[in-house]
C-alpha cells in the first residue's frame, strides 16, 4: 500500500508526486487503491496544447509558464513524446527549452512517452493527470508532439484545447486536419509576424466562426511566442473557456464518458504483448499457414 504518500501528494510535494506517478507507470502493488483513494474534483485547468510539429508549441508553452509563475501560479507539463513504431521504445526529448524551470519548485515537468504505431497518448495519462490534480497544481499543460492520434486524442483528456499552427501552413484553411478543427477550443496563430499572417487569421476566424459549439465563439489568438506577443491574451481566452465550462454538466460528463472509454480500452489491451505477436506471425509468415482474420480470432473469441 502506498497511502502513507497521499497526504504528501496532497499536501503538493513533488518529490511525493514523482513517487506517485512512477508507481502508477509501473503498476506496483498497491497502484490502484491509490488511485481510488484520491481526492475528487481539484481546481486544476487542464490545458492540451496541440498542432503540427514545428508549429513552436514548446516554445509557447515555455513563456506561458513564465508569464504564469510571475503570477504566483503552480505549473505542471506532461511532454508527451513519441515512440519508434519499429523498436517500440520511447525517443524522450530532453526539452532543452523549458530547462530552465527544471529548479523551480513550483513547476514540475514530466516526459511520457507515446504507444503504439499511431502515436496516441500515453495509456496512462489519465491517471498520472489526476495525480497532477490531487497535488494541487494550477494548471496542467498537456503538449503534444504533433503526430498521429495523440494531436486529437488530448481533447479526451483536457478541459480545454489549444491548437497551434502557423501561416505557413499555408493560405488554405482547408489543408488543415479536420480532426483538428473539431477539437479546438481555442486558436492560437504562432509567428504571427510573418506577412501572410493577418489573412491567414482572417480566414481562420471566419472558418472558427462557423464550427463554434456550446455557446463558445473560438477564438483565435495571434502570438509571437518568441517575443512573448499575445500571450496575455491566450491566458485571458483560457480563463473564459474555463469559467464557460464550469457548470457545464453534460460536457463535463462527456469528458469523463472518453476517460473511462480509454481506460476499458488500455486495460483489456494490457495483456497484449506486441513483440509476442510480431514473432507469432513471423513464424506463421515462414510456414506459409499464416491468415489475418483466423489469427485475431485465436486471441479475441468470438
């Protein structure tokens, strides 16, 4: 049993929080009647920050902690990183930009890697967000790397999503992934001093304007995140969002309908070994016996 960390965890210590998380990544005896015992509800905002890679979303999300902090904020980021669809092992990045809060013990930042080919969210990220929650944080960014399902699937996970792109996007709104546009909260136009940006963001609010839902007019927010331009302003459309979605009931049992959705998905997959498989099928491919639908049905009964 691990309760002796609940009241540290609570209490908002990191050290306990780190301990915490790994013994939840780790699945160690005694991880899920944690897990049961943690405190409901928190004032946590939970922020998915998403977009196509090279869009400057860790350099955004590094001046809004900053920004943040010189508010007196408490700041958590799970970096979610991709894994290799080939050695099935994670490529954790080192961050380097948000470095320089690695010492600041009001920030804690926590890398977890992507699994699976298709890139989706870790299969814990539910659990260790909560863990973020009971701490006691302020704000919790989740960033994305940019690919796969893990840009879409954050929207199970956040209370309000972020998506980042830039004009070199290019002129055609339409280009744009529709998963994209379906799960944005908010807009936020990057490196918006490059010359095509006021028409890229006029197209982009007329486009917003139309897939607008709940009563919310998405808003899309022009920064320089270099320059910290329109950071003010993203935080003040984060707010409203939050204070939107508050007494919001049938959202809020929306998004935790996608979290017990993921969580039934992960747990009846946890016992599916990949490498396992890959070697049965090798062996079957060799044999020449081998045959898709009659292999998946000796592992899921009909």
């Amino acid at each position: 049993m691990h309760f002796p960390l609940l009241p540290l965890l609570m209490n908002g210590d990191s050290k306990a929080l780190a301990r915490c998380i790994s013994l939840v990544e780790n699945e160690a005896a005694g991880y899920e009647q944690l897990l049961e015992n943690l405190p409901a509800g928190g004032h946590t905002r939970v922020i998915g920050i998403t977009g196509p890679p090279g869009a400057g979303k860790s350099t955004l999300v590094n001046e809004l902690i900053q920004l943040l902090l010189e508010q007196g904020k408490r700041i958590a980021i799970i970096a979610i990183d991709p894994s290799s669809p080939f050695n099935y092992g994670a490529l954790l990045g080192d961050r380097i930009r948000m470095s320089q809060h690695f010492n600041n013990h009001n920030v804690f930042i926590r890398s977890m890697a992507s699994r699976g080919a298709l890139g989706g969210l870790s299969p814990k990220i539910i659990e260790v967000s909560d863990l973020i929650k009971a701490a006691g944080f302020d704000y919790l960014f989740i960033e994305t790397v940019g690919v796969g399902q893990s840009e879409v699937e954050v929207a199970g996970v956040a209370d309000t999503t972020i998506v980042v792109v830039v004009p070199e996007a290019g002129d055609e709104i339409q280009t744009m992934k529709a998963g994209l546009m379906e799960i944005a909260n908010i807009f936020v136009v990057n490196k918006a001093d490059h010359s095509n940006a006021d028409e890229f963001v006029k197209n982009l609010r007329l486009l917003a304007h139309t897939r607008q839902k709940d009563n919310w007019e998405i808003p899309v927010i022009k920064t320089v995140a270099t320059k910290q331009e329109g950071l003010p302003a993203l935080i003040d459309a984060i707010a409203l969002h939050q204070h939107q979605i508050m007494d919001n009931t049938e959202r809020h049992a929306h998004l935790l309908t996608e979290k017990t959705y993921q969580l039934i998905q992960h747990r009846r997959m946890k016992d599916i070994d990949r490498r396992a498989l890959q070697q049965q099928i090798q062996q079957q491919l060799t044999s020449g016996e081998f045959n898709l639908y009659r292999f998946v049905n000796t592992l899921v009964p009909k």
